[in-house]
C-alpha cells in the first residue's frame, strides 16, 4: 500500500509498504480521509517536542475511513461500518484513564506522532478507538470529528452560559472549531481575532459576528464591544506567547480563559504578577481530548447540531501531499481544513 513517510525532519516520502492487517483486538480501516494539521507541518520541521513524535513516522491523527477485516475477539465495530478514530490510545488502566481523563493516560500515543496514522490507505488500530458513524454522514465531514473533539474541549472547560461574549484568539482550525461549539450556546458575540484578514470571510461563514486584527487593538475593541467588560470566555488557540498574554487582557474580570494553543520550545512569559488574583480569572489548559468526548463529538456533527462544513476547503490525492503541505506552510490563500484522500 501507499504511505507517506516522515523519515526525519524535512524528509518526506511516499512510500509502498506492506498492508498491515488486524491483530487480536484491532480491526483494519481503509482510509477514506485524512486532515492535515499544523502540527504535522511541526513533525516535518522538526520542531514538535521530543516525547510526542517518534520517527520515521506515518503522520494523520485526523481521519475516517471502513472496517475492512476484524482481528481475532472482535465483535464490534464490524466489517463495512464507516468509523472515525480516536487519535490517543490510553490505556483504559491507569490513574487518569479510570477518572475518564484519557486524554492525560500516563502513557502517549498517538497515531501520526508515535503510532502509523492516516497518511496511508491501511491502518490497524484498536477496535475501541473505531468510532462507527452513520452513513448518512460524509467522510469529509466525519473527518473533523478530532479537532472538533480538541476545539471543544477547550470550550467546555471554559463553562460558558447561554449569552456569553467570547472571544477566540486564532482564527485557524481549532479556533474556528472552538466558534461552532460556541454557538451551540447562543452566545451574544463571537468576537475573532487573527493576525490578518485571511480568514476572517471563513470565520463569518462559521458563526464569528466581529472579526479584528491585532493593529486593532483588540482589548479597547472588545470592551468597547462589551460595555467596558472584556470578554467572558477567552479561547486561546494560536500558540504564541503574545497570544497567550492577549487571553488573559481580553477577558473581563471573573471571566475564563481556555489556553489550547501549544507555543513549543519551553518559552517563558512575563505576565503581571496579580493579574489571576486581582481578576479574578478562571484559567483552564486544555490538552486533547478524552474519549467521551471524541464520542460525543462525533454524535453532535452526525446530528448536524455542529456545524464544521464551511471549514473543508481543500482536498488532494495522497500522493499530492507535498503540494498540500506546502499550501498549509504558505497560507497563500484562505485555508480552512485540508483533506488528503489515499
Ligand atoms: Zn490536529
Ligand atoms: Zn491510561
């Protein structure tokens, strides 16, 4: 079968392998579709920290496909089901996963980062991780269903109430994502705030009602937009240490902020001392996704009441994988979710 390789940092490769088949408790997915994401341009720089990436690696952690064969003591999900998976593989065993925090397993791993992903036609996973779908549901769409899942997990965390103004800092993947949770709890205002105007017609599409650029500057804009408050929920998915700082300025006292961009690198910030106590701030870091969640992710875009398709707006043939990549590097155009199909 085909595969594309990540043999080492700037060392990609499509690759004829040998189709792996289903071992006890696994069954074999063809994959359908694979989204591509910023943190597999990290595993072709080379820049994603140390425990999260093994190489040479298969990268795709966002994908679907059918259940084509089921190894030995599978019942279920069957051959023919259309399935999305689950990107973790806890353990089920230890202190998080018996909380139900899967998504902190004592043990990482990955596909596309430590286990082969979905930048392949065949790939063996774990029955429990293969999530059936109905086929009412397209695999494109079914293919958003983890960074669905991590986009709301970081609104979530953040307990919004029905009215709230958020604000998401980041309109890219995620950021759009956290929007489409966001309005499953009509907010008044869903304020995004980017770095240019690429993507602010996708951002409109998918439910953002202000859309600002940093030379705005946003904190007087936001609290101009919320009678001198700030925001009540700051979504923080853009990774960058003044992001991060932005978050903390543009909620308003005893507001929240979900922190789910990764800056990488080990970076300190500075940051005034009392601006969590004197605020009264609710900070939340949001890693990943647990398992209920992926699961109810996937119910909530099969039911239509999350609405992620305004955000497909590219797909390629595997084998264009470089041109793909290539694409989501520059951001010479409006980039949504781009989907590689084997
Ligand atoms: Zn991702
Ligand atoms: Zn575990």
């Amino acid at each position: 079968m085909k595969a594309v390789f990540i043999n080492a940092p700037h060392q990609a490769a499509l690759r004829d392998i040998a189709q792996p088949a289903a071992g006890p408790g696994q069954v074999l997915v063809r994959v359908a579709a694979a989204g591509m994401c910023m943190s597999d341009l990290e595993i072709l720089k080379g820049i994603r920290p140390e425990p999260y990436i093994k190489y040479p690696i298969i990268p795709g952690h966002e994908w679907c496909g059918t259940v084509v064969e089921t190894g030995p003591g599978v019942t279920r999900p069957a051959v023919g089901q259309r399935v999305a998976i689950e990107g973790l593989n806890p353990c089920r065993t230890c202190f998080w996963c018996q909380r139900g925090e899967t998504n902190l397993c004592v043990t990482y791993n990955e596909f596309g980062f430590t286990l082969p992903g979905g930048y392949a036609e065949y790939v063996a996973v774990r029955a429990d991780l293969a999530h059936p779908f109905a086929d009412t549901l397209s695999f494109d769409v079914a293919a958003l269903t983890e960074p669905a899942a991590c986009a709301g997990h970081g609104i979530l965390r953040a307990g919004m109430r029905p009215g709230d103004t958020i604000a998401i800092v980041g309109p890219g993947t995620i950021g759009l994502l956290g929007v489409a949770w966001a309005r499953l709890f009509s907010p008044r205002r869903i304020i995004a705030l980017g770095i240019d105007r690429m993507n602010e017609r996708l951002a409109r599409m998918m439910g953002v009602t202000e859309y600002l650029v940093i030379d705005d500057d946003p904190v007087s804009c936001v609290r101009e937009l919320t009678d001198g408050r700030g925001a009540d929920v700051v979504f923080e998915a853009a990774g960058s240490e003044t992001a991060i700082q932005l978050a903390f300025d543009l909620a308003r006292r005893g507001g929240t902020v979900a922190l789910a961009g990764i800056v990488g690198g080990q970076r300190q910030i500075p940051l005034e001392s009392d601006i969590f106590c004197l605020k009264n701030l609710h900070v939340h870091g949001v890693f990943s996704y647990t398992s209920s969640l992926f699961a109810q992710s996937l119910r909530l875009i099969e039911n239509g009441l999350l609405d992620v398709r305004p955000l497909l707006t590219h797909t390629f043939p595997l084998a264009e994988y470089s041109y793909a990549f290539d694409l989501l590097r520059s951001r010479r155009e409006p980039v949504g979710k781009i989907l590689l199909k084997p």
